[in-house]
C-alpha cells in the first residue's frame, strides 16, 4: 500500500518522508492499514513557505469569505459523518454512538458555525477607538498557526477541524495542522473537506495544511521559525515543554494545554446529604472516554470519617462492576500504568484495578487510589502525577487545615470543583477552602463534575501553568479563544480610507461592538 | 554615609546585601552620594513572601480601597513634587522644565488616576455571563508582580509609581519593585510616598516593596519562583531575554519592552511638499529625551533622489547646530558608542557625529548615519541594532521593490510611521508598501513621529518580538495593561451568594461593562 500523501501549498503530494507509522486499533491492538508519513523539514519549509503567502492575502480577505469557508466546511463534514465516524472509531475505539456521532461530531460542526458567526460579527478583535485623539486599535491576525492536537477528540480538538483550528481560522490566520499520531485517517479525511471547502469558496489554497508527523528536532525548528505566526499543543507534558521552550526562545506566542488532575473537594455536608448520588456523578464522570478527557477528576479531596468510607466502598463497586472500555492507544496504556507504579511508589494505596488488562486491546482495570492527607504533604509532586485514563486518586485528609494545606501544594489545573450541601452547613468550609481551590484553577465548578466543557463565551478552558503556559487565555469559548491568534494592532492618526473597515467611523455591520470612548456600542461614530 | 534601606514585608530595614552601588550624575559624571544595597536571595525570599500573603488579602479588598491608595499616593506624589524633580534631575540630567516638572510628573499622576477609575469601573476585568448556562467569568489578580522599570522614565515608567506599577496595582496585585539602577534615589522617593498611602489607606503593608538591585542569578531565580505572579520588564534586551527564559521555563507570564528601532517611511511626495518640515520634525524627535525614547525614530526609509539628499543636509544642519544633551549614564554613552560602531562596521556612514563627547558628563555627538538600500539587505540584522540614544540610521533605497524587501527583513518594532503627501501623489506606494511595515509594528503612524505615547484606551505600546515578548499585549492604555496582571477565572454553577460581585446579576456600580450573552451591557441581570 502506498504511503498516504500530505496536504501542502495548495497540493495533495508525496511527502520528502524520513519514515512511516501506522495507527492502531486500540479496540484490537491491531495496526491499521493506512502507511503515513513521518515529514522531512523539506515538508515543513515548503508549508510554512505557503502559508506565509497564504497570511498576506488572507489578511485583505473579507470575513464574509472566511464565514462562507467555515460553514461549506461543517456542512461537508456532516456530508461525510459516517465515514468520518467509522475511521475514528477505529482509531480511537471510542463509541460510535453517542459520543462520536451525536456528540462530538456536531459540537465539532456547531463549533465552527460559531467561528463564522464570530468573524461575521467581528466583535472577537476588540476595536477600540478614542474619537479624541484620532488613535484605533482592534487585533488582527498574527500569521499562520501550527496546530498540533491531542489524542483525545478526533474530531472536536482535531488539529484540522477542532477548536484550535477553528479560533485560528476565524481569526483570519492560515493552519498548519500537524495530525495526532494516533488519528491520523480521521485527520486525512477531515483535510479532504477542509480543503474541498478552501477551493469552493476561494480561499488561498494554502490556508489549509497538513502533515502527520516530524521529528521532535523539526518541530522545535518550526516552533522558532520567523514566518511561524504562533502554535497551539495539546497533548503530553513533556513534549510539549519542549516545543514551548523553542517557541519560547524565538519569542513565538505558543498557546499549551499540558495536564490537570481537576481536584474536586466533596465537602462533608454533601457526602451526608447526598454521598451515593455524589459517587454516582464522580465513577460517571471519571469513566467518561475511559477517564481520557483534560478535565477528568483525579485528585478527588474528602474528609476522614464514615461517611467518606461509604463512599469509597459506592465508588469502588461502581468502578469494578463497569467493564473497562479501551485507552487511545498502546502509549495511553503504558503512560497510565507508569503514572499508577509512581503514585503507588509515593505512598498511594490501590483501592480497585491497577494494572493493564490483557489483549486483546488497550484496556486498563477501572482503577481507584487512595493516600492520606498526610502521606500527600509528604510527597506533593509525585501524588500529583497525571494518570492520563481510568484512574483517580482520593486525598482523605484529617481536616480542613490539612485539607488547606493539599491545596496549597497543588500545581496549576484546568478546573477544580466543590460538592457542598444545599443547606448551608458546608458554607464555612467552603469559605476557607475555595479560595484556594480558586487561584490554583481556571474554572471552578460548584456540585458538578467538570467533564462538560459547554462552548460558551464564559467558558475558561484554560489555567495557571502547567495547565496551560499562561493564565490569561482559554482554548474554549468564543470570541475570547480567537484572541489567542491575534496580534494588536493600533493606527495612529492613520487616514479614514487606510484604515481597516472595522475602525472607521462607520459601524461596518451595525452588530460589531467596538469600545469608544469607554463605551462598549453598535452605533457608527457621528463625523 | 549609611546604606539606604530596602522596603519589604511593611518595613523600611537595611538590606542583607552583597554590596552596595551608587547612581552617577549624568550632567557631571560625578558618583552621587547616596549608597544602595545589592540585595541577596535573603532578600527576595522576604519580599516574595510578603508580597504572597498580601495578594491572598488583596483578592477580597474592594476596589474603593485601591482607588483611595492610588488617588493618596498620586496627591503625594505632588505634594513632594520639586524634591521628586530635584533627585529625577540629579540622577538623570532630564531637564526639570517642562520635561519632569510639567510633562512627565503629571502624566505619572494622570495615569495613577486613570488606572484608579479603571479599578473603580471594573469593565477592565471584562465579566462575562452566560445566563443560559450560569458560566461566568472575569479577570481575577494574578498574584505579586515583579516590577522592572527602564531608566528613559524615571517617573512615567519608574517601578514603583510608572505605568506597570499602576496597571498591575489596579488589577489588584501587590508590586514588588525593583528599581532601575541609574534612579535609585527618585524610585526611594516615590516608594516612601507609595508606602506612606498604602498604610493611610489601610492595604496590605506588603503591597507595595522596594529593592534596589540583585545578582543576576538571584533575578532569574525570582522570576521563575512558585509566589510570582507575573513580571514586567523595561531594559536592555541582553538582560530581558535572560529574564524570560527564566520565567517562560518556569511558566511565569512575563511582560518585556526590549528594543525597536521604530522605522519611519518618507515617500517621494511628503519629501516634495513638505520636506523641510518633514526634517524639523524628525529631528526634533529623533533628539527628544537625547534619543533615550522607547519610540525614538532611530531607522528612516527614503528614496534616493535630490530631495532626500536636500533632507539629509536639513537634518545634519539642524543635528550639528543642537548642543546634545547628556545621557542616561556612563553606561548608556558605552553602549551608543558601541551600537554605532557596529553599524558603521556593517556598511553605515557617517553622515555626522558618531563620537563620544569629553567630559564632564556623559553625552555623544548627535548623530547621523546613511547606508543603501543594497548595503543594509546584506547585513539587515547587524544595521538594526538599536542605538539607544541620540543617534539615527537612514536607508536610502533604489525603488519600491527595494524598500519592500528591506520592509520584509524588519524585525518587530513598536512603532513604524508613514509620511506621505496630502494629495494623494503616494497613495499607491502606500499600499504597497504600509502593510508590509504594519504586520511588523504595534502602532503605525501617519504624518507624525512616533514620540509622543499618548495614554489613551486605544493605544498600542507593544509590539511582535523583539519590541515585546508577545504581540498580543500593551504597556500603555488603560484598560488593556491591567489586564496582563489578570488571570481568567471562570465560574460554572457557582452558587450565587458566592460569586465575586461583579459577576452578580445586580451590576455592582450600575457603570460597569459586562458581556451578557454576547451584548456589552451596564444593566443588571434580570431575575
């Protein structure tokens, strides 16, 4: 079988490939068919080249053009949805249904028609105006976009059709997309549309790429490269130190999300009022995609007594009693077994499951940990160890002072949440703890497990680091996560007609909202 | 004489330092007798540890209590104002009128008010509400800054009262500032006044500290510590990218201004209508502050011809014929004196000056250097070293094409300006040539050097790598500096009475911004 091609410069070519890689089938531990390949920097020169070509005309290119892309795009992939749902599934081994048809497959579509009701309405850029001084600024695309996605939404956080890529397109920047290894067909045919969707509505044949694989030292390079606009990773802590290091150094904006264990504080009001539903509501959340979402709860925080006995014994029968559904692949599988050898090695007790199950597949045993409050001081870094899959470890601490103190020592995480009871007798606990909880995560949640991550313009899908590299952004949520892939851009005493249409006096659609003057407005400026 | 005490954890105490240091008058070249401490890690582990505890008390002050410090300290500040001049001149030579007496104290104390009506508005936080889903968020206090002010300003962007001392204290974050070695005495002066407010004013004690200098290991180590929140950085770019790869490895956000040359285009038309002009203004700006500008138009793009050569007489005329004031510091004198060195080595001429003046006092011949368009495309990177300082470079190239491809090796700058005629006779070189300059700069200019950096919301004072550290940012304008002092804080199903109050359905002040499912309303939520 032939080495499948890439997407670069406008072409479906054969890629200058040092070597090839298959995808598994993590159901079956099979290899799959399809031979990809892994790029030269040859690849990655002749894409950035074109997608520096493709940022200038973009950047002249209306938003009506750009909506016109984003909307053809969702529509073909909802043309193609069961093709698409076939080779994820086999890719990913997640369930055809709900999750990857119903579910994932239309936030996907429906993200992107988000995007385009965004760059439609323009507001995401922030115009700012001071009729004064004659001085307008708004933020304008920053250049083409590496994306690099995770392993665990094929479709949602695709590098070539999820979020990342979304937010940058709708910004108005190029994408090179850099498949996950491990869906490497989902993201070929996710291309096919994408760039069936550039050519139909015009677009410059570059402002879609993609190339499967580099070697770690070409991925740094093309981090550092100058006509690198900026990147956006998720994926594995370590690798992705990395690219932000090289990003980093050549002063690239890179945009990471790295690991979070999402601790969750279930407070002893809420164990006596509702312990069984509690532990419901966390083996759900915690088995969902087989515990491989970023915002799985694995470090859950309880108090020492009866009741959170009860609920560890609840929580454990649920764990053993549902049959472990299979990891993304054979390297979720080691990384999880490895991150529970280090959790135990710190002190950590295993209440249920622990280690990998037999092929066929990638399965790992529904696996429940427990550690004290105290042995947890004791060694904070590694009871912190992302155990990326179905496993968690509950903290039992002695009190709140000690429960103050875990927290305190927490890293940087996406969400952390606090299950109290409705009646008002956990209120003092929370008083004291969540503000500590509060500043060590993006979003805090309130009696709800943080596996939903509604794309809302209020959402914060992001963290202090390592969550993600810098506090202040959110990969979720529009308009804010478009600014990720703007650069500002003010005009000073600029003349109307050389100004970009959105700063000048006239409101372009009447719907932008642009800051004048210190008020946020519709209206054209009178003049 | 005895060593000058530090400010840290509410006390003015001496310093366990390594050595000491003393600012330079730079008129006379004479030792001020002042002597400052080089503070050690000891040092810097009390402040980081104050600063710690007092950003957990900041989190819940309301911001009326801000606004009374920053108004307190703004009115002390003019209370001691011709002390505050009297050091500023010594340690500096800035004239004392109009520049630090009537331009730069006011608009020191301008901007404290500006940032205190921002904190008391509370629309910088940018609240933003799904009511649908009850998701909330805002900015939230990143946590103790670490201030590094420049020595250009040693009001207007002096650590402990300048432009990023305001915008991180009025999003609710202790500073501590660590002043610019060349103003020591001045940034005691205004810490005296910050402290004596924030204790009038009921802060944290620790919400405003002062040291003077450290090692640059111990630098490194601060920036990258667990307790700091966010840095500023205004100073040589040798010294900020140290500063960064320490913070950025250890995940930190950190703001820098490093260098921009702030290229300035004069096309054919401008150069015959109003050439002369054009050379006045030029050299006015180029001189202003002895070139020590952040914004100083230090690279100039004409076309060759008779009517540049008749520029370049006007500007050399108008140089030679300016006494040249001193500069900031024997330092700042070395680095000119090398910077043009290597500009000249890189092909540049000597249009005029290009030495250092005899003492007393530090200063350089005001200077003029030229170079081809062909000479400066090879060794672009070399002739656009910064000469910080009252020196310019001119690039005279062939044609359009040319200046295009001199545009296309720029790196990132604050500022480019474009001077054209009011007719429209460079219209079209305009359009060809502006977007190229306008991806490369933070503030594009029309018919105006860049000197002048007005506070105004719409400002841009930023600019792509290496003018900052990240394109998407400014150090001038409110509100947009405050918010890189803030991380997103997202509330998902939190409980009313437990929301920030900003995010209450009621709009706190009735005055505020916030973005309630996608309409910028004051209003409250009904219900």
């Amino acid at each position: 079988m032939s080495i499948q091609p890439i997407l670069v410069a406008g072409q479906w070519r054969a890629a200058k490939a040092s070597g090839t890689f298959h995808a598994e089938n993590p159901a079956t531990g099979e290899k799959l068919p399809d031979e990809f390949p892994i790029s030269t920097w040859a690849d990655c020169d002749v894409a950035l080249a074109a997608a520096a070509e493709a940022a200038i005309i973009l950047r002249t290119t209306t938003p009506e053009q750009i909506v016109k892309f984003l909307t053809r795009f969702a529509e073909r992939i909802e043309a193609r949805k069961s093709e698409l749902v076939e080779i994820a599934h086999a890719e990913t081994a997640l369930p055809k249904s709900p999750r990857l048809a119903d579910v994932e497959l239309p936030r996907t579509t429906g993200r992107l028609r988000q995007a385009a009701a965004a760059t439609l309405e323009g507001s995401w850029a922030m115009p700012t105006i001071d009729t004064k001084l004659n001085i307008r600024s708004m933020l304008a695309p920053l250049g083409p976009a590496w994306v690099l996605g995770p392993n665990n939404f094929p479709f949602a956080f695709n590098s070539v059709a999820g979020g990342d890529f979304a937010a940058a397109i709708a910004a108005g920047n190029p994408v090179i997309a850099k498949a996950n290894t491990s869906h490497p067909g989902t993201s070929r045919l996710l291309a096919e549309e994408a760039f069936a969707a550039v050519t139909e509505t015009g677009l410059p044949p570059a402002t879609v790429q993609l190339i499967y694989r580099t070697s770690h030292a070409d991925g740094e390079r093309l981090a550092a490269d100058s006509r690198t606009g900026a990147l956006a990773y998720t994926g594995s802590r370590s690798a992705g130190l990395k690219l932000k290091a090289a990003a980093d150094k050549a002063g690239r904006p890179i945009y990471l999300e790295l690991s979070s264990v999402n601790p969750v504080l279930i407070l002893p009001g809420a164990l006596a009022e509702r312990g069984a539903k509690v532990a419901e509501e966390f083996t759900g959340s915690c088995l969902m995609g087989t515990g491989q979402f970023c915002t799985s709860p694995s470090l859950i925080v309880l108090f020492a007594g009866e009741a959170t006995e009860r609920f560890i014994a609840a929580a454990k029968q649920k764990l053993e009693a549902t049959p472990p559904t299979p990891l993304l692949s054979s390297g979720v599988q080691r990384s999880l077994d490895e991150s529970v050898k280090t959790l135990r090695a710190a002190g950590a007790e295993l209440v249920c499951g622990g280690s990998p199950l037999p092929a066929p597949g990638f399965r790992f045993a529904n696996t429940l940990l427990r550690v004290s409050g105290e042995k947890f001081l004791a060694a904070p870094e590694k009871l912190q160890t992302e155990a990326f899959g179905n496993a968690s470890l509950l903290v039992v601490v002695r009190d709140a002072a000690q429960a103050a103190e875990v927290f305190n020592r927490l890293e940087g995480n996406l969400t952390g949440c606090v299950y109290s009871d409705t009646r008002g007798s956990d209120d003092a606990l929370y008083g004291q703890l969540a503000p500590l909880l509060r500043n060590r995560v993006g979003r805090l949640l309130n009696d709800k497990m943080p596996t939903g991550v509604a794309v809302s313009p209020a959402m914060n899908h992001g963290g202090p680091f390592p969550a993600t590299g810098h506090p202040g952004f959110t990969a979720v949520g529009i308009p804010a996560s478009l600014r990720r892939f703007g650069m500002l851009q003010c005009f000073d005493n600029v003349r109307p007609h050389r100004l970009p249409v959105a700063l000048r006096n006239k409101n372009p659609n009447g719907k932008m909202w642009r800051l004048i003057d210190g008020q946020w407005l519709q209206a054209d400026i009178a003049g």
